[in-house]
C-alpha cells in the first residue's frame, strides 16, 4: 500500500493518492490553491492516468477546482446533491469545462463503491458545503479513513460522532484535515451555527434593514439567518442563482425527517431580487429584509438603494486582514465601498471545520493506529496532540509527492510492544496496556494487563483512570487486573513488591470511593488474600538512615524539592504559598522531603530488611504539619507538559499511605533514629503524643499539569475529597523561577 500526499501543509489545494499493493490507485480531491497561496504545480492530467477514479469530498474549489484537468478517461465521484449545487454553480459562470462537470459519477451515503481491489464507502458529515463527505476505504484488508473537511459545530454536526460509532468503527489510518489547528485559527473560540443564529436574529431585531454578505453555497449559515429573518417577521431576499441553490436543498432534505426542519427555504418566504422591480424595492423598504449578498457590483446596486443598513459580514476574517497571503481585496474594497454608501458592518461567522476538541473526539472513537495530518501548515500540533495523550496513534508527517507505506509505519509501531500505543476514551488516554470496556449504562470497566508497573505510569495508574472518567460522567466503575504473571514462580522480587502495592492501593481505592467503585471477582479475591497476609504480620513502615538525597545533575524537578524542602527561604516559600490556598501555615520546621514509605514485615527480623519488604521502595516528595497538626504530603511537578496522569496514583497512594501507616504507631518501627534524618523523628512524636490529626494532599504544581487535569481540576479535587477517609486534597501553586533563586540546600 502506498499514501501519497500532494500539498498536504497547506489549507486547500490538498490532493490524495492511495495505491494498493495490487496496483489500484484512487485520488481523493483534486482541488486548487486559495488565493495567495504559493505552492508547487501538481499536473493533474498526469497524476490522474491510469487512475481507477477520482473521489471528491464536496464542491469547494479548493477541493474539486482542477476538475478539467483530470484525464478523460477517468470516472469522477461526487455526491448526488452536492454535484447538482456544484453544476448550478459551473453552468451560471459559464464554465469552459461544464461537459465534464456534467459527466461526474454521484453515489449517495454509505454506498459501498468497488474500485479495483478496493472498495471506498462515503459517509455525509457537517461542513459549510452541503452534502460533504468522508470516505472509508477498505485497501490490503486495512482500513483508512480520509475525513475531507468536517466539522461537529453546524447544524448537523451531533450525527457525526454517532456516525463514526456506528458505521465507521476502528480504523488503521486516519488522513484528518487540521484547517483549525493552523496559527491563523488557533486562537478562534468556539462558534456554532446555534450562536451564530441567536446572534443573528438579535441584530435583526434591532435592525430593519439587513444584509448578509455570505458563501452562496454555505448552505448551513444561509439556513440560520433564514430562520433568524422568519422570526423576527423580515422578508427574505435574493438573486436567482441563489434561489435556485436554496431549491436543490429543500428538495433533498423534504425526504429525511431528520432534517427537513433545518433545510426547509419555502419559497413563498423568498423574493427574487431584480434592480427594476420598485415594487420590491418599496415593500422592502416598508417591511425589514434580510437580503443575501455576494461582493459583486450587482448587489452593490442594491447597498446604495438602502443606505441605511446592516451589512453582516460572515466570512473568515482573515480574508479581511491587510498584507497576508490570504487577504482578499475583493472582499476589502466591497466593503469599504459600502461603508461609504452607509452601511454598518458587523462580522458574524462561524467555521466550517473542525475544532481540535472535535479531531480529539474523531481520534477517540476510531482509534487509529497512525494519523498523517493534511490541510493545514501545521501538522506539528498533531504530534503535540499526541505527546499530549489527547489524541492516540502514531503521527506522521507527510512531505509533498513522497509516498508512504503506512503498512511499514504500523509494522514498526507494533515490533515495540513493550511501548504502549493510546486510545482515548471521553478524552482521556489509555494505554494499549490497559482494557478499557463502557456499557449502555455508561458504567465502565478497566482492566490492568502489567499490574506489577509503576504507579506513575500510564500503564498501572488504575486510580487517575478510574477518577477521570468518573469526572468525565461516567456512572460506576469497575477494576480488574492480570494475575498469571504475579502468580507464575519466574516472578522477579521487584515485581512482587510492586504487585502487592498495587494490591495495597486496590483496596484503599476501593474502600475510599466505595459507593461507584468495585472489583472484579478476581481483583477481590486476590485484595482479600493480601490484606489477610499483611493483617497477620507486623507490618511497618522503615526508618530513613541518611540525608536526603541532592545531585544538581538529577534535574530540575529534583533541585525545586530540595530546595523547597531544604533551604529557610524555601521552606518559608512553601508555607506562604500554601497557607495562600488553606488559610493555615506549615510549621518551618517539620517541612522535609523524600521520607520513605517501604513497608516492611518487622515481626520476622525486629526490623526493616530487604528480604522481607511487603511493597515497593517510594519516597514522598515533601512533607509536613501545618500549624492545625494535619500531615501534609505534596506532589511535586515542574512543567506544563507532564504527559502523564499518573501523577493523581501519586498523591492518592501517599495520601492514603499516611492515613493508614504512619498516622498509626503501631505501622511505625518503634525504635527512635539514632540520627534524625529527614525529620523522622518528628513524625515519630507527632504520632507518639497523638498530636496529629488528618492528612491533607496536594498536587504541587509549578508550569502546570496534564492538560487532561488541569482543565478539570476542580471536578478532580472534588470528586477526591469524597473519599470515605476524610482525607482533604487540593493543589498548590509556585512558581518555578522564585524557588530557582533560593540557595544550595543543605537542610536535613
């Protein structure tokens, strides 16, 4: 199989080929450059010969433009009702290519086309085009899906994620349009046809007058200005080209329930504008209207006719921007001109592609093993969507006219299976070693395939995975793991170690949010057989025999704990920036890091050995009494990019650590330091005179968090504060230069 990509960094003028290995080759859009793009010439008659056909996703020109260059011989696909828009459109310019126009194959949704060895099934999607589509193609028994543009923000867009579900399922390669990651519109909010009609209909009730200088074919917004104009009581208005495209639509859309409402342009609410009908002109000016326009000298006629108007304006701003590649004077000139004549121009627009939200939505639901990003001149946030665990798979740049095997991409990622690929489900990302399965009920199950990994990793960090999607709205959920491996004889010490603290934060997990989380049969047996073993052993927890640890080669996480924890301006620092988030200060003095938390059975040597080590050896990072006597342990991250959620297993696992450990003296080794190290000893009093109180937990955050966590931070840290101990989490915030100015720490 090969994937050919012409011009795919660019937004438009993109051109797709896909070869099997049996030599049937298709192309997906043959489209032209926007205006002021720059780029190389793709010869089209060459590129289309010998092709088995041409699959154009909709009727924009920078999707179809090179239509008449595709070899004669070459059949061309187009969707039914979007091919009669499309020729309306080439028979009014009188186009020189109108027989080939003419001579374009339809298909309707999800008719399954054999082309070759392949087979290409269209599915409709939202777009400011009407009837756009996606296309599967089945090719070498793999599936690729090429979404054209797509957006889930129109009047139709909530059918495009069920149709992903239901029809389009997983798929192996996914070529995704990214029009909306570029830097141009990055920084555009969220804009839905909703907004743009309940905006619209506010102007127009404040305005008699109005035009809406708009895409012909923008079929969407042309549907949420017509429902606008009908409520607030205005005739409606336009030319006879657009009239006849408004016909093409309400034709089609009468025979699906589903969506006659939205497309219903009853003509008998449409007058077709002329520049001599006065009777027109009069019943306008005494009733309101709502006129569509287009920046032609026609309708420049008509702005001077009413010069006391509102001109909405809803195209892309961009092409209004002075001195970029994409400026349109056209579009300038039109509207200062009609300023000059007295009209008022307000934009209103919304977008006819997809927000990254919804490309994290599409990558959830079909879950493809590699995405090569077209459309758009910045593939890059693809691959940070991927760093960032929102999107999963393997991105891969295309460069333009290279080819690619995507069967020699997925081959390599699948030789690595000790590293983990992502899915994401409700936008959160499991790793493909952890089963993720969601009911009708949206109850869901996890399953952990490694359970003797790290807590931190995305691997076995079942807590943040279980919160997540508790905080994502999913109803109750269950917890279950692999136990051949931890049962085998061949099981490494650190492994074991590491089983059973997995098995320790189990049971305090499920204790703690009992009322919506559970465990399998299996996960219950095995937690019930290791709280039994541990009850009838002497478990405690070791006593540190050294300084903390300090190497300014160990990175800048490192040196910020130490010298949070072990400098006087550090320490200070961390009481005021904590006692700005609780309203408590910590005690200066009991403020320590690293203080072990290895669990070991003292009943077997009188105390902590190697050989008998329950869990795994951890460290807290920082810890401490505020002046209420509540322990205190933080979380420590630096950047912003922390690509793991793993952190929340952390803090929950030191949290409930404290709570059961080393708040009890009897989980305390008896024997006093000889060498206060670490502040031991003062744990050890807090405890011994039951002084200490609760525990409270806090993220520690310097740059950030997982994106994942930061944008529901307040859901998480409430949601965790529900736990059955009473445990009080939360975060706390430093900043990373302040703490880098403090001195070399040499606190113990």
């Amino acid at each position: 199989m090969n994937i050919t990509v012409h011009r795919p960094n660019q937004i438009g003028g993109c051109i797709t080929e896909i070869e099997s290995n049996l030599g049937s080759r298709i192309i997906i859009d043959v489209g032209s450059n926007l205006p002021g793009t720059v780029s190389e010439e793709v010869y089209v008659k060459e590129l289309t010969k010998c092709c088995a056909g041409v699959f154009v996703t909709h009727y924009h020109g920078d999707h179809v433009g090179e239509f008449g260059k595709v070899d004669e011989h070459v059949p061309i696909y187009m969707g039914e009702i979007g091919h009669k828009v499309f020729l309306n459109l080439r028979e009014t310019l009188w186009d020189e290519h109108i027989e080939v126009a003419r001579s374009f194959e339809t298909f309707s949704a999800k008719d399954r086309i054999p082309v070759g060895d392949m087979f290409v099934t269209p599915y409709r999607v939202d777009h400011s085009a009407y009837d756009s589509y996606m296309f599967l193609i089945e090719c070498d028994g793999k599936k690729i899906l090429h979404t054209g543009d797509f957006r889930t923000h129109g009047l139709t867009g909530k059918g495009v994620n069920a149709l992903l579900k239901h029809y389009v399922k997983k798929v192996d390669f996914l070529i995704c349009e990214g029009t909306m990651l570029s830097s141009e519109r990055e920084s555009e909010k969220m804009y839905t046809e909703h907004d743009l009609y309940k905006d619209a209909k506010g102007l127009m009730l404040n305005n008699k007058n109005v035009f809406v200088l708009c895409s012909s074919t923008n079929i969407d917004s042309i549907a949420s200005f017509y429902k606008a104009a009908i409520e607030t009581e205005k005739i409606i208005v336009a030319d006879k080209y657009q009239c006849s495209n408004l016909d093409i639509v309400t034709e089609d859309a009468k025979s699906d329930p589903k969506v006659s409402g939205i497309y219903n342009f009853n003509r008998k609410n449409i007058y077709t504008y002329s520049s001599g009908n006065t009777k027109l002109h009069n019943y306008m000016r005494g009733k309101g209207f709502c006129m569509f326009i287009r920046a032609k000298p026609f309708f420049e006629d008509a702005l001077r006719r009413f010069p006391d108007n509102l001109l909405i304006y809803s195209m892309w701003e961009g092409y209004l921007e002075v001195g970029k590649s994409y400026t349109n004077p056209d579009l300038i000139g039109f509207l200062d001109r009609a300023r000059e004549n007295g009209s008022s121009v307000k934009p209103l627009h919304t977008s006819g592609h997809a927000y990254e939200e919804a490309i994290i939505e599409l990558c959830g639901i079909i879950q493809p093993d590699v995405i090569f990003p077209i459309h758009s001149p910045n593939p890059g946030r693809f691959e940070e969507l991927a760093k960032e665990k929102k999107i999963g798979g393997i991105v891969k740049r295309l460069d333009s006219k290279k080819g690619v095997d995507p069967m020699k991409i997925l081959s390599c990622v699948k030789e690595k299976t000790s590293m983990p690929t992502y899915k994401i489900y409700k936008g959160i990302p499991y790793s493909s070693h952890v089963d993720i399965n969601s009911f009708d009920n949206n109850d869901v199950s996890i399953y952990i395939k490694f359970p003797y990994k790290n807590m931190q990793t995305d691997d076995a960090c079942f807590e943040a995975l279980a919160l997540m999607s508790k905080v994502k709205g999913c109803g109750n959920v269950e917890i279950g793991f692999n136990t051949e491996y931890v049962k085998s004889a061949s099981i490494k010490p650190a492994h074991k170690n590491a089983y059973h603290r997995f098995l320790y934060r189990l049971d305090m997990f499920q204790r703690a949010f009992s009322t919506w989380a559970s465990l399998t049969k299996e996960a219950a047996d095995e937690r019930d057989a290791f709280v039994s073993r541990m009850n009838e052993q002497s478990p405690s927890n070791n006593i540190p025999d050294k300084k903390a640890e300090f190497n300014e080669n160990k990175g800048e996480e490192h040196v910020i704990e130490n010298k949070l924890a072990r400098t006087n301006d550090g320490r200070k620092y961390l009481s005021e920036i904590y006692q700005r988030e609780t309203g408590s200060s910590l005690r200066i003095d009991s403020i320590h890091n690293q203080l072990p938390c290895g669990l070991f059975d003292c009943g077997v040597t009188g105390k902590p050995k190697e050989e008998n080590r329950i869990l795994a050896r951890g460290f807290f990072d920082i810890w401490g009494f505020d002046e209420n006597d509540n322990f205190c342990v933080f979380e420590l991250k630096k950047d912003k990019g922390n690509t793991h959620l793993g952190v929340i297993s952390e803090l929950f696992f030191y949290a409930v650590y404290s709570h059961d450990i080393l708040l009890n003296l009897d989980r305390l080794h008896q024997k006093r330091s000889k060498v206060n190290h670490r502040g031991y000893d003062t744990l050890y009093d807090a405890v011994n005179s039951k002084a200490a109180k609760s525990v409270g937990a806090y993220f520690l955050l310097g740059q950030g968090a997982h994106s994942l966590i930061k944008d529901n931070m307040n859901a998480l840290i409430e949601l965790m504060n529900s736990n059955m101990f009473a445990i009080k989490f939360g975060t706390v915030q430093y900043d990373v230069n302040i703490v880098n100015g403090f001195g070399k720490p040499d606190l113990d």
